[in-house]
C-alpha cells in the first residue's frame, strides 16, 4: 500500500514539535488532507477489508 502511494512530506520537526507539545502530528486544523491522503486512507481500508 505505502509503495504504492509513497507520503511525499518529510515529517520529521512537526513530530518532534507535536511530541514536545503533547499534540498529535497531523492536526487536520493546521495541515488539511489532500487527495493524496484520501487516496492513501482509501487504499489502507481496501487492504484490510480484505483479509
């Protein structure tokens, strides 16, 4: 799934940041989903509504 639709963003300060101030990484307030996001979400529940 992941190989399919690689994430194209490099996360590494926003989770340290978000870990520091005890708030989840990808708050849908300050960063909103794009279709590259649904897409991914989209393909991880076909994945597993398959086993």
């Amino acid at each position: 799934m992941l190989y399919d639709h690689p994430l194209q963003m490099d996360l590494t300060a926003r989770i340290k940041e978000a870990n520091d101030q005890g708030k989840p990484p990808l708050d849908i307030h300050v960063l909103p989903r794009d279709k590259h996001w649904h897409k991914l979400l989209h393909s991880l529940i076909a994945e597993l509504k398959r086993r």
